[in-house]
C-alpha cells in the first residue's frame, strides 16, 4: 500500500546559478549543495561537484551509496584498485563499503552531479569544508594550521558520517 502524500514536504527545485545555492569549498573543490537531505527526509542529496585539474578526495570509503554524472570534462576514478577513466555524459556507480577516489586528470576543470543515498554526504562536507560566496568564488587561502585542522576535522567526524580514509 502507497501511503499518503505528506503536504508538509514541498517541491525542490535546484538551479546552481540561484544566489540562496549553498557552495563549499573542500580540498581544492567547489561543491554546490543543489538537493539536501533535509528536502528529501534523508533519502539522498545531489551534489554539483566542480573539479579544477589534479582535484580529487584521498581514498576512502561508506556504507552509502555514490553515483555520478560527468557533465563537463573527464575524471579518472579508482574502484577497488583499478582505474577507470569516465567521460562527460557518462554515469558511474560506486557501491556501498568499495575503496575509492577520484581525481581530475584531463588537464581542464570538469564537473560532475554526485547523488548520495541515503543523504548525509551534504552535512559532512558543510561541516569540514568552507562556505563560499559562488561557483566562481576562489577557494579560501588555508595556512598551514588551518588546512590541518580541516583534515583533523574530517577525520574525527568521518564515523559520524559512516565514512572512513584509508
């Protein structure tokens, strides 16, 4: 049985260009939040990912799963291992628990729709990532001290966030 229409959730709408667009700046990355668990009940976020040349997570994994669409570009992902190259207009599937990264090697910026579900991935990387004012804003100038506090931070809430760096 189909239960009833819960009239207290509203339509989301996502459009990267509207000012309200929540953009964080992570490891050289700039993440643009277009769909947040909080508008879906924690089903998944989607997540603009724009991925300048050499930008890439370290290797990692969750108990989530991760999809994502090339839209500009190429990304290099390692899956248990092995390199796959994947192409603007593709989509790849990581599995839930599967060692992984990604890495922009195409010597231009790229960018990508990452959907995460359940939702989850949007709250970490607005916990240990910084806001910035939009798609074209610089990524913030860390020191030292500031950029180990980042990873120190990832990686205390990484378990949180059913995440962890390997």
């Amino acid at each position: 049985m189909i239960p009833d229409d819960d009239p207290s959730r509203s339509l989301s709408v996502a459009d990267p260009d509207d000012p309200s667009t929540t953009y964080v700046s992570l490891v050289g990355n700039t993440y643009a939040m277009l769909i947040t668990g909080e508008q879906t009940n924690g089903q998944y976020c989607l997540i603009d990912m724009r991925v300048p040349d050499g930008g890439g997570p370290p290797p990692h994994r969750h108990d989530f799963e991760e999809m994502f669409t090339i839209l500009e570009g190429e990304i290099e992902f390692m899956f248990r291992g092995e390199t796959y190259t994947v192409r603007a207009g593709s989509t790849i599937n990581i599995p839930a628990n599967a060692p992984h990264n990604f890495r922009n090697v195409s010597g231009a910026p790229a960018r990508m729709l990452c959907m995460c579900t359940p939702a989850g991935q949007d709250e970490y990387f607005l916990r240990i990532g910084d806001v910035i004012a939009g798609k074209d804003a610089p990524p913030p100038q860390l020191s030292p001290d500031e950029l180990a506090e980042r990873r120190r931070r990832a990686a205390e809430l990484a378990s949180t966030y059913r995440s962890e760096f390997l």
